[in-house]
C-alpha cells in the first residue's frame, strides 16, 4: 500500500468482501485487462503486426520441417515394406521338401509372405534377361538353386529385426544362403534420423528467437510506459495487476501470430507440393504431401500462444518489478 493511501485507510473502516466476490472479480478484471491490451495493438497496428509476423513466420519453418519429416518416414516406411530376404535353399533338396519348407515358413508370425522361384523358372528368367541363351543352353544341368523371396512381417521390417530375422533363417537346415540388404535401410535409418535431429535442434533456436523478440517488444513497452507505471504504483497498484495486461499482449501476439504460421506453412506445403508430384510422376508414384492435421495445427497454435505468454512472463517480471517510484 502506498503513502498516499495508507493514512487515508488508518482512519477509514474495513469493508469485507465475500470471496466469491473476490472470485468473480478476479476473471472481471482479467477480461478487461486483456481487452484493453487488445486495445492498445490496436492502437498501433503496423508495430504490432510486424511482431505478429515475425512469431508466425519463425514457427512457420519448423512446423514445415516437421511435415517433411513426417513425410519422409511415410516414404521410409513403404520402401522398409518392400525389404525381402532371399533364401537360396541346397540344390540335393527335393521339390516335396521345398513345398514343405515354403509352407512352415509361411505360417511364421514373423513372416508375412513366401513366394518360391523353382530352378527351372530361375533359369528361364536368367535366359531371357541376360542374353546368354546360347551359352546356358549348353550346360548340362541348372547351376541354379530354388530361391524363396521372404517378405517380413510388418514388426520385422526394421534394420535390426530384419538382420534378426535373416540369422533365424540363416540356421535353417534347409537353406544354403540368405541374403538381405540391410545396410541401405541402416543408412536410411540414420539419415532419417540426422533430419530429426536437426528439425529439432532448428526448432529450439527458432523458439529461443520468439521468446526473445517477444520479450525485447515488451521490454520496449514497458519503457514507453515507466510514468504511468510509476503512477499505478503509487496509488497502490500490485506489480502482478501491472503485469497483466503486458502478459496478454504476449497472448495476442501468439494467438495471431499463431494464424500467420498456420497459413504461411500451409502455403509453403502447397508450393512444395507440386514440386514433388513431378519427382513422383518421374518414379511412376502417386505420392504427394500430407500437411498438418486439425490436432497438429491446434498444437502449433498453442505453441505459439505459449511462447508468447513466455517472452512476455520474462520480461515483466524483470522490468516492472525495477521500476519503483522515488
């Protein structure tokens, strides 16, 4: 309480007020705290909407960042489940035999389908894709053994499962030699992985960067209003009833601020978009981008609100605090 009141309230009463009065006023006077500071964006609205932009468009790429990953493990994920182990089975095996181990090998839980090349269709398809008839006309017999194509499971189709899977089968009685190439699906693994990391160690600088414009912007505002800030403290206003409306102007800087990265990354998904339908036309594919959801708007908007609220809780809370009437 300040001077100026405080000896005006020695002789006066006490008035006692309930408390839920004092809850309704509490939500009264915070509405119109954040009206009134709505009112002052407003008021200067080229300023204002110049931090509203920068806020949405520093979320603007991360929030693309993270629609190009997404993606890309889509994409990772289909190319991971056209992954086959080959089996190359002993040539002294008998085509009972071979039907026998094709059949258990389809009932496996981890595999989720086994289609069997006999030696003669292998050799006919070498025939004709290598040009070498003449010369395999002459061997004596089929150098080729039969060959099982193991689609795995869809749990299987990792890098360590499928390696897994492909020393399982390897120990089979039956099987000579299993190959898989894992190691572009390590090396895919690992690259998706490095995108990762760098959306979001992008993401966090580019959070750092709103929580620091929007708390230098308020830092500027509260400057502008030291005087009048003086006053309120003088006749008795708590540095929390000051705070307020500074902390909802942060609010409204995310909730806009929040519409323009919604908007902006939209757009830039759709300029993007069209670039990758002609690569997928190239490669015979129908694959296009999948934007954000309703759910990952709505995080991202409240992303925004969040930072907001934040540069503005900092930057309050050290500089109104320092101003103190004389």
């Amino acid at each position: 309480m300040s001077l100026l009141f405080r000896s005006r309230n020695q002789g006066a009463q006490q008035v006692k007020i309930s408390g839920f009065r004092r809850f309704v006023m509490f939500w009264v006077h915070n509405a119109q705290q954040a009206i009134a500071s709505l009112g002052e964006l407003v008021r200067y609205p080229f300023a204002s909407m110049m931090t509203m932009a920068v806020l949405g468009l520093s979320l603007t790429l991360p929030a693309t960042l993270y629609v190009v990953v997404k993606n890309t493990d889509t994409v990772g994920a289909n190319w991971q489940q056209a992954s086959e182990i080959t089996l190359f089975l002993r040539k002294d095996l008998s085509a009972q035999e071979v039907a026998t181990f094709t059949k258990r090998l389809s009932l496996s839980a981890a595999i989720e389908n086994v289609t069997w090349i006999d030696r003669d269709t292998g050799l006919a398809e070498f025939r004709d894709a290598s040009g070498f008839g003449d010369a395999l006309n002459s061997l004596s017999e089929n150098p080729l053994p039969d060959v099982l194509l193991v689609t795995p499971a869809a749990d299987q189709r990792s890098p360590a499962a499928s390696r897994q899977l492909l020393a399982s089968l390897q120990q089979e009685r039956e099987v000579e030699e299993a190959r898989l190439d894992v190691a572009w699906l390590e090396k895919f693994a690992a690259l998706i992985q490095l995108v990762r990391d760098g959306f979001l160690a992008l993401a966090l600088l580019l959070c750092v960067s709103v929580v620091l414009i929007v708390g230098n912007t308020i830092r500027l505002n509260i400057s502008s209003k030291r005087d009048e800030i003086m006053v309120m403290k003088l006749v008795g206003a708590t540095d929390s009833y000051i705070q307020r409306p500074f902390m909802y102007t942060g609010v409204w800087y995310g909730i806009v601020g929040g519409l323009i990265a919604w908007l902006a990354t939209a757009v830039l998904i759709w300029w993007l978009d069209s670039a990758v339908r002609n690569i997928s036309q190239l490669y015979e594919s129908q694959f296009s981008l999948q934007g954000l959801t309703l759910n990952e708007m709505m995080v991202l908007w409240l992303l925004a609100i969040g930072l907001g609220l934040l540069g503005s809780y900092l930057a309050v809370r050290k500089h109104v605090a320092a101003i103190e009437p004389q």
